[in-house]
C-alpha cells in the first residue's frame, strides 16, 4: 500500500458506516483503501488537518490525493475505485452535488433510526487491522 493510499473516515458508531466498510474491504480487491472512525485518533487528527471538527459524524470522508470528499462524492469516488459494475456509479457525479447532497442527508440523519447504532466503535478483525489507522 502507497504512502497515499485513500483513506475512508466513517462514524465508527453507525451501522450502516461499518456495513459501508464491510462493503468496501469485501470488493477492494487491489486493498487500496485504509479506514480509521472519525472517534479514533487518527481519524480526529485527519479530520482536523482538514478543518473538520471531529465530532461531525454525519458523513463519510475521504482523503484522495491530499483531498477531502465528503457526502456523496466521497460515496462515488469510493464505488468508482471498486471497480466494475461499482464504478458504473459515476454517472450520478453529472447531477449537481446539492441534489446527490439532499439525498444523502436524509440517509445520514436518519441512519440510527433506519439501520441501527452500535454501542461501541468497530475494530478490525487481525485479518484486518494493517488496514486500519487507530
């Protein structure tokens, strides 16, 4: 793994978040992506370097390339390095962010509710863990 590999920061917390992640290390076949829950310390420092107040779980992020992404273009610029048929998501990066935005607000505000919230943060398996920034 590259010394810029993409990083995902996701509420550690959340359901659907950690099935996200599940998702994500299940069909990153090339294990680009590195992960870190924005309530560990390497995901507040991250977040910080990008003037993002830690406590802001209301979205994933990822750090491409020096860059941060949030909402759904960092949801599509993940499915895009998935590969086939994730990439095909791409298309949607045509609709104007404030409308791909409203809709993934809603999911994000309602996450708890619809999918669950675990009472503590997901840790990696041993399988998993050089993956993962804690």
């Amino acid at each position: 793994m590259s010394e810029t590999a993409p990083i995902v920061v996701f509420d550690g917390y959340c359901s659907l978040c950690n099935g996200t992640v599940d998702f994500i290390l299940r069909y990153d076949t090339k294990e680009e992506f590195l992960f870190s829950a924005n309530q560990h310390e390497a995901g507040k420092e991250l977040l910080i370097q990008h003037g993002i107040e830690p406590e802001d779980v209301t979205t994933v992020f990822l750090i491409e390339d020096g860059q941060l992404y949030q909402r759904s273009t960092a949801a599509l610029r993940i499915a895009r390095r998935l590969g086939f048929p994730f990439a095909l998501a791409w298309v949607f990066m045509l609709v104007p962010s404030f409308i791909r935005d409203a809709v993934y607000k809603v999911i994000a505000r309602n996450r708890y509710r619809w999918f669950g919230k675990r009472d503590s943060c997901r840790l990696p398996t041993p399988a998993e863990r050089a993956r993962f920034l804690i």
